[in-house]
C-alpha cells in the first residue's frame, strides 16, 4: 500500500503525464463514419432498436441506485456526504439511458453531445467518490465540482471543435483516460471499505464495453443476432450495477 501522504502525486503526476501525451499527439477529430453502426434494424416503430433499447439498464441501475442510497441502513457511509457522489452518478446513468436513446434514434455529432455529458458525469462523480473514501472526503468534495465541470467542458470542447471545422476529441479522451487509471491507482490507497478489488472489476466492464464498441461490425456479423454497439451498452450497464453492489456489501474497514 501507498500512504496518503503520497496521494497528491498519484492524482497530479498521471495528470500531467496524460496532459503532455494530449498536447504533443496531433488533433483527434469525429469521423463521421462512427454513426454508422451495424444494427440498423427497426421494431415497434423504433429506428435502430437494439441499440436505443439496449439503453434501459442503465436507468434501471440508476432508478435502484437512488431507492438504495434513500433507504435507511442500505449503505454503510462513514461520512454522509459520501453518498452525494452515488447520488449525482445514479442520477446521471438514468440521464444516460435518455441520452444515449435519444442519439441513436438518430445518431450524428449534435445528438452525440447528449450522450456523452451524462457518462462524463457517472464517470466524475466515482472518482471523486474513490478520491474521498481513499484520500479524505473533504479532497473529494473540493475536487468534486472541478472535476464535474472539466468532464462536461471536454464534451462541450470537442463538439465547438467540430462545429469549427477541427474536431479534436484529444481533451474528451484524455478526461477518461485520466479517470481510468486514477480509479486503478486508487486500488493501492489503503482502502476504508472492504470490496475496494471491485474498482478493477468496474474498470473492466468498461474495458470489455469499449472492445465490444470496436468490434460492432464484426459482432454483427456473426449470425446477425446483437450488434457489439448493443453489447457495449449492456456491459457498461454492467459496470453501473457493479458499483451498486459494491457500494450495497462493502464493510467498514476495522
């Protein structure tokens, strides 16, 4: 285990390391061809409908994260204000779940805004939730809102950069890239919780969600059955539901 002491280096330095890779790469912008995903089937009147259904989850996790976090005795915080993070990133996957819907009824750049903020804000808000249960919660309170507002401005930057005619998605991507390897830095902070390995496995349902984003044609392909687009969705789903059950059986950590 690291001390806390050293945590402040373990949250600027990949920072600045991701920052410098960001700037010397060259702009990184939107291929158009990223909407044309390989389920195009409509049912029930719904264009691509695999793939806005597929949706559902995460408002349902979102939906039982909040009944959960308003249930007395569900949780075990050592500090009420832990739960304000869980609160925002439930709250934030049932605005993915409309988001996400309602890019794909139609996807192009101008509806992708909408289903990128609200996944920059489930994102955010677990790290700042790991931040305060790792570092100090006043940390993670202070760091809270700043990093809510850079997660939604690499949204708002990539997509001014597209309607400029320079799309460049280098600051979005190093935003997440930045929240992935603080949430597995994180793993050696001594933890105040029990269930902290459950952070790699919430990591790797995102990871196996941005295979199956890759491999949509190639997924689809095979027998036509799901798309890896659909997939993606429900293994990022997946990842949501996984930080509902931690966050349900973790213990304190006597």
């Amino acid at each position: 285990m690291i001390p806390r002491s050293k945590a402040p280096l373990i949250l600027i330095v990949p920072a600045l390391i991701i920052a410098i890779i960001a700037l010397l790469i060259p702009p990184i912008p939107q291929p158009l061809s990223y909407h044309n995903f390989a389920d195009h089937r409509s049912w029930l009147g719904i264009p691509n409908f695999n793939d806005v259904a597929s949706n559902l989850p995460f408002a349902i996790v979102g939906i039982l994260g909040l009944i959960v976090m308003f249930t007395p005795g569900a949780t075990k915080f050592v500090d009420h204000r832990e739960r304000w993070f869980y609160l925002v990133m439930f709250a934030a996957l049932i605005l993915t779940a409309f988001g996400s819907g309602y890019y794909h009824l139609a996807p192009d750049n101008a509806r992708l805004v909408w289903d990128r903020i609200p996944i920059n804000i489930v994102f955010m808000a677990l790290l700042a939730a790991v931040i305060a249960e790792r570092v100090t919660v006043p940390v993670g309170l202070a760091l809270f809102p700043v990093f809510e507002i850079v997660g939604v401005a690499s949204v708002l930057y990539w997509r001014s950069s597209e309607l400029r005619g320079h799309g460049d998605l280098r600051f979005y991507a190093a935003v997440q890239v930045y929240a992935v390897v603080i949430l597995l830095l994180a793993l050696l902070l001594p933890p105040k919780y029990t269930r902290g390995s459950d952070l790699a496995i919430i990591v790797g349902f995102y990871a196996l969600a941005k295979i199956f984003e890759a491999a949509d044609q190639q997924i689809f392909s095979v027998g036509h059955i799901v798309s890896g687009h659909t997939l993606k969705h429900l293994a990022a789903a997946s990842a949501g539901y996984w930080i509902l059950r931690m966050v349900k059986k973790r213990e304190l950590v006597r």
